[in-house]
C-alpha cells in the first residue's frame, strides 16, 4: 500500500462550497457588480501595473558631498536593492523644485509575493457571501416596531460580509474571487503585504538594528513612506450614479460632509477604506455618541424642572423675601457686612443645578456608564469579529526603531529564533520608577498652580473690593471667580502641551521593545497627568472649598490669606461654572484648531512642495492675466500625479489625542454630573461636531493610513472603566457632602415638611467674643453654637452623610454587577456564527477529510429549527479506515469509525 507523509499534499477535486456568484465578481473589488469607474492613475507607466505603496526622499539640487548624506545613499540604495531582490516592481519618478529635488519610488507586489506574505502575515479571504446584520441596535428596534428611522442613509456600494479563513496558497480554489488575481486581495490587504515586506528588509547590520522602513523614516533616509489614497475625493461634475463614485468619494459624500450629522456612520466603508484599528475608533465614538442622546435628554429636562422649582421653592421665597433680617458675616478681611436676600437671584440659579433630580441624575448616570460599557464590549466582539478580528493576535510584533538602534545587547528571539536587540529588565524598571517620579513631581507643579489660582481668586476679590467702585464690587466674588476659571484652563492646556512631550522623552528612555508596549506606556502616563490636571480644581471645588474656612473671630489662613469660602451662591454653582469654562472652553478650543490648524499646514506643505517655476516667468504683466493664472492652477491641481497628491497631504499622527479627549470629556459627564446636567447635552453637541472635523481630516487632509488590525480600543477600555468607578465615590460625596439634598431631607423629617425655616437652619450666629468686638451680630453658613462649636445636627448629618455615601456606591456598585452578570460580553448569534466560520475554515484548510459529504448550511437555518432525528440521511457507517490513513496513527482517524 503506497504512504504519504503528513506534509505531503494531494489533488482535492473537491468544493467547500459551490459558488453562486458571477465570474467577474471579486473579493477586492467593494461590490460585485459595480459600474464602470473613472480611470485607475495608481499605476505604473505601463497603464496596468497597480502601485501598492510609495517611497519619497528629497535631495538638494546643488549636492552636499557630507558624511551623512553618502552614508544615507547607501542606506537607501541597499534598501531599495534589497526591495528588489524580494520580488517587488519598482518604478522611480522625479519631481524638480526650486532648491530641492523630490525622488519617488513606486512599489508593486505581484501574485507570488502577494500569495507568500499573505499567507506568512495569516491574511483571512472569503470562504462564503452572507447576509450582513445591522450595525446598529436602534436600527434594529425601529425595524421591529416598524417605524421609519430617520438616522438611515443608503450608502452605496456596501462591502460584502464573507466567512472567512487564513490564507493558504494550496487551498486557492477554494477560495471566493480567485479568477482575477488583480483583484482577490482587498486594496488594503496590499498594502499590508507591502508594509511587511518593507518593515522586515534590512539595509545594513541586523545587529545594529538596521531594518525596516520604520528606522529609515526616523533616520530621514526617506521623508515618507505611504499607500495612495483611491483617487480624489470631490464628486465629480456633472454628477453620476452613486454606485460609479470611489470609495474615497463615498466616503466624502456619506460621512465626511456636514449634513451627514444626523445619519449613522458608513462603518463599513471606514474598515474597508483605512483599516480596522481606525474603524473601532468611530464605531466607539458613534456608540458613544448615540448613548448620550437619553443621558443628554434626561438631564436637560432635570435643568428645566428647576425651573419649576424656582418658582415654588419655599426657603428660596424666604430668602428673597427676608430683607434685613439675615445680615451675613464679610466674606473677607476687607469686606463689609452684606445681607443676605442680595442673592435671591445667585440662590435660585443655584437651584437650577442643586435640586432632587440630580440625585437620580447621578444614579442614572453612574448605571448609564456601566451599561454603556457593558454594550459596548458587545458591540466590539460584533464588529471584531464581522471585520476577521476576533481571534486577531500579533504574536510576532517587531521591535521599535528606536529600541532597535538604541539596545545596548542582543538577545535570540524565543519565537522567531531570530538574534534582537535586548534591553535590560532591571534597566527598564529603574527607568520607570525614576519616570514615576517625574509625574509625581509634575502633579505637585499641578497643585502648585492650583494653589496659585485659589490665592489670585482671593487677592483679586479683596483688590475689586478697594477699588471702592460701587457696581464692580458688587461683583468682585463672581468676577474673581470666572476670571480664575478661564486662567485655570489656560494653565491646564499649556501644562498639557508641556507634560505630553514629556511623557515621549521619558517613554523613550523607557526602552519599551514594541510599539504596542511603548504606546500603552505613554498613555497611561498622560493619563495619569491628565486626570490630575483637568479635574484637580473641580475637585478642590466640589469637596475642599469652604470646608476649612472657621467662624467669625478664628478664621483659618493660608500664606497669610484668609481661606477661601464658597461664594453667595454656594460652591455647587461655583462647580458647575468651572466644569462648564473648562469642558466647553476646551472643546471650542479644540474644534477651532481641529479646523484650522490642519488647513494652515496643508496650505504651507503645498506651498513648500510648489513647482519650480519655468523661465521667463516674470512679475510684471500679470494683473491681465490673474484669471487665467487660476485656471491654470485649477488644471494643474487636477493633473497633478496621484503620488505627488498625497505627497502634499499631511502626516495622519494617529489616533491618541482623539481618544483623549473624548476619554477626558466622558469623566467630566460622569464624575461631576450632579454638579451640572447639562454636561451630557454639551459633550453630545460637541461630539457631533467632532465626528464631521475628524472625518474630514481623515479624508481630505491627510495621507492614507497603513491599515493597522485591533480587536477593540486597547488601553482606553480599562480607563473607561476606572472613570466610571471614580464617578460612583465622586457622585456619593457631591450629593452627600456638596449639595444641599440631605440637609433639606433632614430638615424635612425632623423640623418642617414644608421647609419652613430651612434659611435660619442653615445658618449660625457670630461667636459671643466677635459680636462683641464688633459691636454687632452677624450669621454665616454653619453649624455652629455661640461658642463656635458644632451642634449635634452637625454630627447627625455628618453620620447621615457618610450613610449614604455607603449605601449609594453599594447599591450602584451591586446594580452595576447585576448588568455585568446579565449582559453577556458576546451575543449568542455572534458566538454561532465564530463557530460556523471556524468549522468551516477547518474543512476549508484540511488535507485528507472526504469533503464531498459536507453539509454548509444556509444562512437562512437558524439554530432553534427541530427536526426528527430520522429525518436526515446520515452518512454511511464503515468500520474500515481510508486507505490513505492506515498505519499512520497520529493522523485524524476517518469520519465513519467509532
């Protein structure tokens, strides 16, 4: 009988699956029947050959013969010889300008080296079309309930959702689109393939960590490494039938434009057009965004109800009706006495935001960002897995450029068996700690600051207060108080510039091998600062300011100064001013430089990179020929090489400073929403916003991303869910310790349902030794006796406080727990179809299984269908084993032996 070796291959005649689509359809391609396009320009010469990546250098026109620029030609010829030998295409084009003289070189992969690499980088093709699910869960309800959803846009050209499984060249005929080569991989799995290839080609010593592109763009022995953009991105005029539109152009018309606001997001064309990694990002920040609309609403409306309750308040109307009978205490060393129905109108504002719906605001809102959280991992197993993620692993990431060049010793790979650069563990964490160090010191310069503010806010008061101008003194308090506000944000954004170039210096010296280490890294490090930074004077606000104060005659002080008091107003208001100056200041801020700062350097790189101009092309005589000029200008736009378009675009930077601030923004909305409901409404404006300005970056200012694969977003999941813990103990104290809720509650029981009185409740009078002083009387917020000492209802609502402080993140905590019990992390019809999809892969790729006996079912059979167990032919029973098999026992035995 003949043997076989395990390895050894044979003819497998044998369809996985019959395929039900046309010839010319392809899995590349973003439809299967799509109408003719424009002329492809990502070409070589020859018209046909497709350019997958591009490299550019810039070399002076006049040539400096120096060291270095000798030492880069060589680097850069090895490089590109190496490229060569690898099996790319390779096209070199020129651009002259007026100094210098821009070197393109186009790159190609064909067939082969496309087969090789995908199969070495486990790229997934499709095995079998099948219906794609909605995205989107209101999409689903509204279906359900059979309203029309007024967020749906038909988009067209929609990708196909396949299953799918690793590559292998000697399984190629069972694959999906496997009759046009030119087409069987996704322009962006191309790209990849070329990444690769150029990311592990080394130029010099393997040692000296003398590989890839990476280190040669940090070197500047290239100026940029990028993959084209799929044509231009404006509609064409007159217009066409939207199937004829590119991918960019689609992308543009559905998603990047303004008037797509109110629509969901193209999630699909996004994965297929840059990539995974970038996907996730808007499909979180769209999730996010929609999960605000009842956070947003619920809290506007709890704003409105107060309202309400201005009008029908009762110790708001005992207040502004008490004329001389409350004379207040000064407010600072300087001041006089005031009364206090002066601030009926400060008191009833407060009301707005200091009322019982913030209490449930705050419960709601403490649920809502578990729940959140919680749907959200669905939603990301969903997407991970429709977009050939979910069991994405990248167990050979390469070393950095800089740890590469910088490691002072190599060490043998135990993966790869490769000899790497090795840095010290020891090393590494005697660096981090020393790197702790410095936030920690920087967190001190942040309360340095802090401090400073409190005192500005204090010395300005009492500077407005001797200026001895009737109407400014009125308002000293509120002016000191709002100016200190927007100079604490100012502060905050320079201190976040400065720690964040930091925080790189320090990640590098870290010497962290791989990107995804290093970036873990630095964020966590920014967030850190940043957590301290953006909400250490809203702490200080909602839980430190006027707690320290003292009473009449034994006022605390620091550095001399008096400590500062919470205003007429109460500090609740006083939060819910600094909350909004930062959170909406910040996202003005943000916004304008979003859209300005990328249009100034897109407009000086263009300018930079202007062509050099011919002779004879003089100043004079020009103001005839202006329009003209335009045209032209117009014209040479549109002619202008595809590669030297995007030449011209900027550097997309990532996606880090996106997360952070929409992570920053997700604290201020949860950590201090009882001070301020409206917080929800202003982030869901602001993130409508950001989602278009972003889109439009991604689009139409920058160069195209390398697509990046990721399973869900990383590092920013787990800080997410350390903000919502914060803000459960955050809320617990501001509703216990801040507003008035619990007071009012006890007042309530123990004295008057009515609250009648509740304004002399709350208040003390002089100690007997400083009215006497004074020879008057005066009252302060307090609880305190004539002597200064605290009353017994001081410790009763101190321990009612505390109570409640307990039994709120208990119950908030439990709650939370119960949804994460409920909710689980992957939806039933997602964890069928990951096994359908890995059976069928396993069939797919296996060598010696009788395939022809296979069932594949539909994807109209759902699981839940019952049928008698006779029903079904079952396959033939045998006792034999396959000739093929026998005498080979670590081999799979035959499907028909017991």
């Amino acid at each position: 009988m003949k043997m076989r070796r395990r390895g050894d291959q044979r003819d497998d005649s044998t369809t996985l699956i019959a395929m039900e689509t046309k010839p010319d359809g392809s899995y590349g391609s973003i439809t299967m029947d799509a109408p003719v396009r424009p002329e492809d320009r990502n070409v070589f010469s020859d018209g046909s050959t497709r350019i997958d990546f591009v490299l550019v250098w810039e070399e002076p026109q006049e040539e400096e013969k120096t060291a270095d620029r000798s030492e880069h030609r060589k680097w850069r010829e090895d490089f590109l010889d190496k490229l060569k030998r690898s099996g790319l295409l390779m096209e070199q084009r020129e651009v002259v300008q007026e100094k210098t003289r821009i070197c393109f070189v186009l790159l190609s992969a064909p067939w082969n080296v496309l087969c090789y690499y995908a199969e070495e980088i486990s790229l997934r093709v499709p095995l079998q079309v099948v219906t794609a699910p909605n995205l989107h869960w209101s999409e689903q309800v509204l279906e359900q309930l059979s309203f029309p959803n007024p967020l749906r846009q038909e988009v067209p050209n929609p990708p196909p959702y396949y299953y799918t499984c690793q590559f292998r060249t000697n399984k190629l005929e069972r694959f999906l689109g496997t009759e046009n080569t030119e087409t069987f991989f996704k322009t962006t799995q191309r790209h990849q393939v070329l990444y690769e290839i150029l990311a592990r080609t080394p130029y010099g010593s393997v040692k000296k960590g003398r590989v890839g592109i990476d280190r040669l763009l940090s070197e500047q022995v290239f100026t940029a490494a990028y993959p084209l953009h799929e044509g231009g991105y404006k509609l064409p005029t007159p217009p066409v039938p939207p199937e004829s539109l590119g991918l960019r152009q689609i992308l543009y018309a559905y998603w990047a434009k303004w008037s797509c606001w109110r629509h969901y997001q193209p999630l699909d064309h996004i994965r297929e057009y840059f990539g995974e990694k970038i996907a996730l990002y808007y499909a979180w920040l769209g999730f996010y965004t929609g999960w605000l609309l009842p956070a947003s609403f619920l809290g506007t409306v709890i704003f409105l109800v107060g309202f309400w309750l201005v009008t029908t308040d009762v110790p708001a109307m005992e207040l502004c009706n008490s004329g001389n009978d409350f004379i207040m205490c000064p407010l600072c060393n300087i001041c006089s006495y005031w009364n206090y129905s002066s601030i009926c109108v400060t008191y009833k504002a407060g009301l707005l935001f200091d009322n019982g719906g913030t209490v449930f605001l705050s419960v709601f809102m403490a649920l809502w960002a578990v729940t959140f959280l919680e749907y959200w991992k669905r939603t990301c197993s969903t997407l991970s897995h429709r977009w050939d993620c979910s069991d994405f692993l990248d167990v050979e990431e390469r070393p950095r450029p800089e740890f590469t060049a910088m490691a002072p010793m190599t060490m043998r790979n135990p993966v790869t068996g490769a000899e790497e650069p090795y840095f010290p563990e020891n090393t590494r964490f005697s660096r981090t700690l020393t790197g702790c160090m410095v936030i920690i010191i920087m967190v001190i310069v942040v309360l340095m600051f802090l401090i400073a503010i409190i005192l500005y806010r204090t010395i300005l008061s009492i500077i407005i207060y001797k200026s001895h101008n009737a109407f400014v003194s009125g308002f000293a308090s509120r002016i000191a108080s709002i100016s200190g506000s927007v100079l604490n944000l100012l502060v905050i954004l320079m201190l976040s510039r400065v720690y964040i170039s930091l925080a790189h210096i320090l990640t590098r010296w870290e010497m962290h091998r791989t990107q995804r280490q290093y970036e873990d890294m630095f964020i966590l490090k920014v967030f850190i600062f940043q957590f301290i930074n953006f909400y250490s004077s809203p702490v200080y606000i909602a839980f430190f300011k006027g707690r320290f104060v003292g009473y009449p005659g034994n006022y605390y002080t620091l550095f001399g100064v008096r400590n500062e008091d919470c205003g007429a107003g109460g500090c609740l208001i006083e939060l819910a001013q600094e909350l909004l100056v930062i959170m909406v200041g910040k996202q003005l801020i943000n916004n304008v430089q979003e859209f300005i700062s990328p249009k100034l350097m897109a407009w000086w790189q263009k300018r930079k990179l202007k062509p050099k101009k011919k002779e004879g092309e003089g100043e004079g005589g020009q103001e005839g020929q202006r329009g003209e000029k335009e045209v032209k200008e117009e014209v040479e736009e549109e002619v202008l090489l595809p590669w030297e378009a995007d030449y011209q675009l900027l550097l997309c930077e990532g996606l880090f400073s996106e997360y952070l601030e929409m992570v920053i923004q997700f604290g201020f909305i949860t950590i201090f929403v009882a001070a301020c409901p409206l917080a929800p409404l202003f982030a869901l404006v602001n993130n409508w916003v950001e989602i278009r300005l972003d889109a439009q970056k991604f689009v139409t200012e920058y160069r195209r991303p390398v697509v990046e694969r990721g399973q869900d977003i990383g590092i920013w999941f787990p800080i997410l869910q350390f903000i919502s813990h914060a803000a459960v103990l955050s809320n617990a104290f501001l509703i216990a310790f801040t507003s008035s809720f619990l007071p009012r509650l006890y007042y309530r029981y123990t004295r008057d349902s009515n609250l009648s009185g509740f304004i002399n409740f709350t208040l003390a009078t002089s100690p007997r030794n400083y009215s006497r002083q004074h020879d008057t009387s005066c009252r302060y917020r307090g609880y305190r006796d004539m002597n200064g000492d605290f009353l017994p209802e001081y410790f009763h609502l101190l321990a009612i406080r505390l109570t409640f402080v307990i039994v709120f993140e208990h119950v908030v905590f439990f709650v939370g727990r119960l949804i994460d019990l409920m909710v689980s992390d992957i939806p039933e019809e997602v964890e069928l179809k990951i096994k359908r999809e890995h059976y069928m892969a396993k069939e797919a790729l296996a060598e010696n299984q009788a395939l022809g006996n296979i069932v594949v079912l539909g994807d109209d059979v759902q699981s839940g269908e019952l049928r008698r167990r006779g029903s079904k032919t079952s396959p033939p029973q045998t006792d034999s084993p396959s000739p093929n098999l026998k005498g080979i026992p670590e081999e799979p035995e035959a499907p028909g032996k017991p």
